[in-house]
C-alpha cells in the first residue's frame, strides 16, 4: 500500500504570502499516486505497515528552498473541477527539456489512456514556483492532449512494474507548450556511475512530509537536502530478493539508494528529481528520481530511486528529451 499526502492551496494575493491552507489530509491505501485516482481517506496513524509507508512524498532534514533556486524542481498537482482556484499537491517531477516533464510513473500510471474529458482533476505541471501559495509566481502547463485518441500524452517505461516489482519507475509527460524560462535538467552519461558512488552528497528537492509521523502536514515551500549516496550492498541489504513483498525488493540494474537517518525524501516527494549541481554555471545533472522507500530517514532504510544512469532508463528518457 502507498502512501500519499494531497494538500489543498488557495491562491494568494499579490501582496505576499497570503495564502491560506484549506486542508490536509494523508490519504493511506492507495496503490498509486496518480492525480485522477479517486482516493479514499484513512485515519491517519503513527503504527502504519510498512506497506502504508512505501512510497515517499518528503523531505526530512531539509530546509526551504528561496524562489528561482531549483526552478526545474516540477509540482504535479490537480485541479478541482468547480473550484480553479485551489491546486491539489500530488508529487514532484522534473523539467528535463522545454516540452518534456519526467516523474515516476507510480505518480501518473493512472491517467495513461484516459480520456481528458473524463478526468476528475484535471493535471497541472507547475515550474519555478517555491511557494505553493503565490499562485502569480512561475508557470503552469497541461499534459499535451491527443484528439485523435483522446489521450494525454504520459509514457511510462514499458518494463514499469515488471515481476510486480517497482522497477523501471519512471515516465515521461510531453507538455501542452514549451518552458523556455527555465534552464532543464541534464540527463547523466548512460552506464556511468561516477555521480552515484557510495558516499556521494547529492540534492533532492520537494514538497512532501518533513517529519516522518503519518499525522504531519506538508509544508507549503519547497524544501531540499543532501543526502550521501549508499552502496548498492547496503540496498540489497535493505531491501533484499528474499523479500515476499516484491515491491520491496531492491534491484541493481534499475535503482540506487541515497539518505542516512534524519536525512530523507518522504510522502510527497516521489517523482522528484535528486539532482547535483554543475559548480560556477546554472545548470546541474538528474542522477535519480524518487521512487519509493520503507518510512522516512530510517536507519538502515535509505531512499531508494530510479537510476537515470541505467541503460534502459536512460534510453527510454532520452528518446523524449532529445539528450
């Protein structure tokens, strides 16, 4: 089971922050987290399953991130028909060329074929906004819209889910125009791991939980931390084959590891890009994207991520992108 936080934002004015939060609430029991599932509240609980804490939607340890930081750090959210004005948090995503968004596909498997004007909550992809709240700042698009199928145009990765596992969780979302305000993420060397060895301090970014108790409240302005790199024996220690739960087993080919105890992504943040930055220029490489994870800042349960430096995923993204 997954767990997602959906938090409710109003507008603000344009006098500063303004805004007010009109509600949160854990949504707990969720197999995925994609913005037009119809999602059912659970009480939540500080004695969730492990299974109810998979999928990680935060940032522990972190701090805010100040406006024009990490504008290619992407808010996926919905909109409620009847109210425009309020943006349903779902997850993060990541600007990797000016018409193409990239996510795990646990965040949109649920959209994929469906036809737009079915959609509950119709999908909103917002960039270089920090704060949830200053609805005037940055820009928001729409998952491009194919009318000759009436479909969005999101692809997952075709091995996605493969054995039942979470492999290969990563998908890609064409937008319905081009962001040519905002400098796109690289995509790392395919087979190479010189970003990813064990020790290594890389950034993940987003807008989930910053403490891992069911009950708590995300918070409304991006948040960031570094988190080091682990070695992929103590993922398969973690998370090991042996593991009667496929979705918490932990695959080499198609997944890394990163965070220590107190240092962690978490509800909210899955689909988020964990990314380092190119010193002296404005640009910076994707090394991951958040996937899923057993709690939040746990020792000896690092966040674990799809590995954008994999081969298959990366050909798979790089066809999209163009890089």
């Amino acid at each position: 089971m997954i767990k997602q936080n959906r938090i409710f934002m109003a507008p603000s004015s344009r006098q500063g922050v303004g805004g007010n939060l009109i509600a949160c609430a854990v949504i707990l029991g969720v197999l995925a987290l994609g913005p037009l599932q119809a999602y059912a509240a659970a009480p939540a609980s500080s004695t969730a399953s492990p299974q109810q804490q998979r999928v990680k939607p935060l940032i522990i340890g972190g701090s805010e991130v100040p406006q024009g930081r990490y504008p290619y750090v992407v808010e996926l959210a919905s909109q409620l028909r009847g109210s425009p004005a309020a943006l349903i948090h779902d997850c993060g995503a990541s600007l990797i060329s000016p018409s193409v968004v990239l996510t795990a596909a646990h965040c949109v498997e649920d959209m994929v074929g469906k036809e737009g004007k079915e959609s509950a909550d119709p999908l909103r992809l917002v960039f270089n906004r920090a704060d949830q709240r200053q609805r005037q700042l940055g820009e928001e698009r729409r998952p491009r819209y194919d009318s000759s199928n009436g479909e969005y145009q999101i692809i997952l990765h075709p091995r996605y889910r493969e054995g039942g596992t979470l492999a290969f969780d990563v998908a890609v979302i064409l937008l319905d125009k081009p962001v040519t305000s905002v400098q796109p993420l690289m995509l790392p060397s395919p087979g190479s791991d010189v970003l990813e060895r064990p020790g290594s301090l890389l950034t993940v970014a987003g807008w989930g939980n910053t403490f891992s108790d069911a009950g708590a409240s995300a918070p409304s302005v991006l948040q960031s931390v570094r988190v080091p790199v682990a070695a992929s024996w103590e993922c398969s220690f973690a998370y090991p084959m042996s593991n009667p739960d496929p979705e918490f087993r932990f695959l080499p080919g198609s997944m890394m590891c990163a965070g220590v105890r107190g240092l962690d992504s978490c509800q909210g943040d899955s689909g988020g890009p964990l990314f380092t930055e190119i010193p002296g220029t404005s640009m910076a490489v994707q090394v991951g994207v958040v996937s899923w994870g057993e709690g939040c800042g746990k020792a000896g349960k690092p966040g674990v991520y799809a590995k954008l430096s994999a081969p298959e995923i990366y050909e798979f993204v790089s066809q999209y992108s163009g890089q």
